[in-house]
C-alpha cells in the first residue's frame, strides 16, 4: 500500500533489473486506475483508459485490505 489514499494494484520490471518499472495504482476513494513508470532518467504518472478512452475503475470492494 501507497499511504492511505492510493493501493499498488500490481508491479512490473521492465528490464532485467529494478531500474525500470511500471506500476498500476488506484485511488481508494474514486476507484479510478493510474499508470506511474518509474526510471533512471525520469518517472510519469497517467490514468489509465479503456478502448473507448473512459478511465479505468476498479470496484470498491477489491480495494480493502
């Protein structure tokens, strides 16, 4: 868990190391889904979409510990 606001979903090593990774966070209060992508030269966050470009929301009943 990500304080208290956000919840690590799922992780993923993009290289053969730690140095690059991508990480599926969701906001507990809307439910609604974020990227982040962490690297050496730099780190973005965005929201995730769906094919018709709505964001991503994850029910709120996977997200209690």
């Amino acid at each position: 868990m990500i304080g208290r606001r956000f919840r690590k979903l799922r992780e993923e090593n993009l290289s053969g190391n730690d140095n690059e990774k991508a990480t599926i966070l969701v906001d507990r209060e809307t439910g609604v889904n974020y990227l982040w992508i962490q690297s050496p030269t730099g780190s973005g966050l965005t929201l995730l979409v769906d094919k018709d470009g709505r964001p991503v929301v994850t029910k709120s009943g996977i997200l209690k510990d």
